[in-house]
C-alpha cells in the first residue's frame, strides 16, 4: 500500500519542505500583516501570489525537460528553486512587516514562482516513483505533508512569532525547510524510479492533448472540484456570522483540521487499496453533496453550533481524502513520458476551477446569501461529479494498471 521506507521519508520530506514556506505566507502572513495594522486591501492583494500555481503548467515542460537533462537534472532544479525560496524567507526576516510591507509583495511573487517551479519537479518525481500499486499510500503521504505544513507553516510560525518574535521565527522556518529536504536530495535518483521509456521525446502541452483520453480527462480535471469553491471560500465567513470568534474558527481550520487530514489522507489511502478508483470517487461525490446539502440547511433553517462544527470538520475531511483519489487519477494517466508535464496541467486545472468557484461564490452570496450559493454547491456537486466520472478514462478507472501502460 506504502511505498518503501526510504521513498516514503524522501516524499514526504520533500513536500513538506513545499507546504512550510507556502502555509507561512498564506496562513500565518495575513494575520501577522493585519496585527501590525496592515490594511485588508493589501492583504487580500496576496491572493494574486497563488498566480503561479494556476499558470505553472505553462513552462511544465521545460522543467520536465531539464529534470532528465544529465546536466541539470531534477535535484539541482528541486535544490535552486529551495535556494530561492530560503533566501526570500531569509530577506523577509531583515525587514519590518510595517515599514518595508511594500517591499514584500516583489519577495513573496519570486517565492511563489520558485515553490510553483519545484512542485513540477516534485511532481515529475512521484510520478516516477510510485509504481501504481502505491500510488494511493504515497498521495496520502503526501496529502499528510501538506496537513502536516498547515500546522507547522501556519499554526507554528504564529506560536513562535509570538514567543520570539518576527526574525527569530523566520530563521527557524528557513532551517527547518532545509533539514526537510535532504532525505529527498540524498536519495539517488534511480532508487525506486519506475521503467522510463527509451524515447521519451521532447515534453509540451500539446504532446499531453493528443494522447488519447487526454480531452476528457482534463475535462474531469477541470469540472470534478468546481462546486467546492463555492463552499470552502464561504466557509469561515459563514461560522463568523453564526457566532463564532475568531479564535474558534483557528481551533476549527488550524491543528484539528490538520489532524482531521492526517486521517483523511489516510482513509482515503485504505478505501482506494481496498474498493478500488471509481468506487471511492462515486462515495465521495456522495459525501460532498450530502454535506454542500447541510450547509445549505445551516444557512437557511439553522443548526446546532456542535452541528456546524462537525459539518466543518466532516468537509475538511472529505476535502483530504479527495487529494488522495484526484492525484491517485492524474498519476495514473500522466505518462511516464512526460510525467510531471501531464501531473501538473491535470493539477492546474483543477486548482483553475477552484479558484473560480470562489471568486463566483463571493458575489453570488453578497447578492443572494449563503444559502443559494450552498444549493447550487450541493446541485453541482451532484450533477458535476456524476459527468466528471462519465469522463474519467477506462485506464484510470482500472485498478492496477496493465503492465504495458508502465511506460505509456
């Protein structure tokens, strides 16, 4: 179900060494920034830096390329883009988040692009790593890393910023990220790498698109998590105006969501090794639309605040065990030719979507409330999900892959 032991620390070191620095400037910045009396305008401006992570499939198969290029190869790009990122989180340390906050955003764009840029690499390698029987443990691994970063990221440069202050803590953070690394970067590329083909050719987008299948399954990509957007940006702003402080909203998306996603990640991993890809997914569609369902009769005919705060935790749940099923269905049909090319346009897209459906969720509940814009959720939830799995390709839907697909 695991990958071996040595794959498995490489991973999950090597996404966390992703998750700290992004979780510290998207989780413990804006509060950071806001404490020192920057103002909401400038703050929501940060949302632009996730940019990157929507266009990074663009310049996918140059890294993909240079990933096999023997002289750059995949630990150099891995390695210079954490160089990049260290070294913003190192220059931020020197400067005032008051005084020097527009000198931030320049700083915190380049992190971006660099985290953006080593995600494709990390990608690529997992992809070449985890042969498909471990594909779900390993995407729990690494939907466990990103739980894990949350908290450490997040929650954790928050606690230290508190005890020893703003440098202090960056330093820590900037350490930390390069011990989390080194598994991975000590690791020789062949260990565990699955058969490559002889001829992979030259990676692009294109090259993706003609390969059959391709159409509907960036389709999938791109239609599956749309209804969610709509939830999670209304989330928190919802409990806020049930009631609840924002100390209480911390404890409800901080360390226990971390924790609700340690499981999550782990379920997931299980239910796919134990029913198989389209069975899990069929169940989990099930799950989000029956909880985008409660949110809508939270909002209209409300609920118990212990209610509310279980509906919270059960969508974070179901949001973890979701990563493993989509990057378990990307992996399976991104091909070993081009993996991490085809791994981050599948990712891309749905993170488009994503983005999408909260942009949309925000004006359609400022013109409507919240309880529309949960019944639309709940609506495409059902009606999305169920096209989505129409779309989903037979190879992906098989469970284990053909050997004759090893190298597709």
């Amino acid at each position: 179900m695991f990958p071996t032991s040595r794959i498995s620390l490489a991973l999950v070191g090597l996404y966390l060494a992703q998750a700290v620095p992004l979780y510290l400037v998207a989780a413990a910045l804006p509060p950071i920034l806001r404490a020192n009396g920057i103002g909401l305008d400038v703050i929501g401006g940060l949302g632009i830096l996730l940019a990157p992570w929507v266009l990074k499939a663009l310049w996918a198969p140059w890294v993909d390329r240079y990933s096999h290029d023997p002289r750059v190869g995949r630990k150099v790009i891995v390695g210079g883009c954490l160089l990049i990122t260290i070294g913003g989180i190192l220059t931020l340390s020197t400067l005032d988040p008051v005084t020097d906050a527009a000198i931030f955003f320049p700083i915190l764009m380049a992190m971006s692009l660099s985290s953006a840029t080593q995600d494709i690499a990390s990608d690529g390698w997992a992809v070449e790593h985890l042969a498909p029987a471990d594909q779900p443990g390993g995407n729990a691994l690494q939907g466990s890393a990103v739980a894990l970063g949350v908290v450490i990221g997040g929650s954790g440069t928050l606690v230290l910023y508190d005890l020893i202050g703003w440098t202090e803590t960056l330093w820590v953070m900037a350490g930390l990220t390069a011990l989390l690394v080194l598994p991975f970067l000590r690791l020789p590329e062949t260990v565990g790498q699955r058969p490559l083909p002889a001829d992979r050719g030259k990676p692009g987008l294109l090259r993706f698109l003609s390969v059959e299948g391709a159409w509907a399954m960036l389709a999938f990509a791109l239609i599956f998590r749309l209804p969610e957007g709509l939830v999670k940006a209304l989330e928190q702003p919802f409990l806020v105006d049930q009631g609840f402080t924002l100390s209480q909203i911390g404890a409800i998306s901080g360390g226990s969501a971390a924790a609700v996603g340690l499981f999550g990640a782990m379920v997931g991993a299980w239910l796919i090794r134990l029913w198989g890809l389209l069975p899990f997914l069929i169940l989990l569609i099930c799950g989000r639309t029956l909880a985008f369902g409660a949110f809508y009769v939270a909002a209209t005919t409300g609920i118990e605040p212990w209610m509310l705060i279980a509906l919270s935790v059960f969508d974070t749940f179901l949001r973890y065990i979701e990563i493993v099923g989509l990057f378990t269905a990307f992996m399976r049909f991104a091909s070993l030719r081009q993996a991490a090319t085809d791994f981050t346009l599948l990712t891309s897209a749905t993170l488009l979507m994503y983005m999408i459906g909260g942009i949309v969720a925000g004006q359609l509940a400022e013109a409507m409330g919240y309880g529309p814009v949960f019944l639309t959720a709940a609506l495409l939830s059902g009606i999305a999900g169920w096209i989505a799995l129409i779309l989903l390709p037979a190879r992906v839907r098989a469970t284990p892959l053909s050997p004759a697909t090893e190298t597709s």
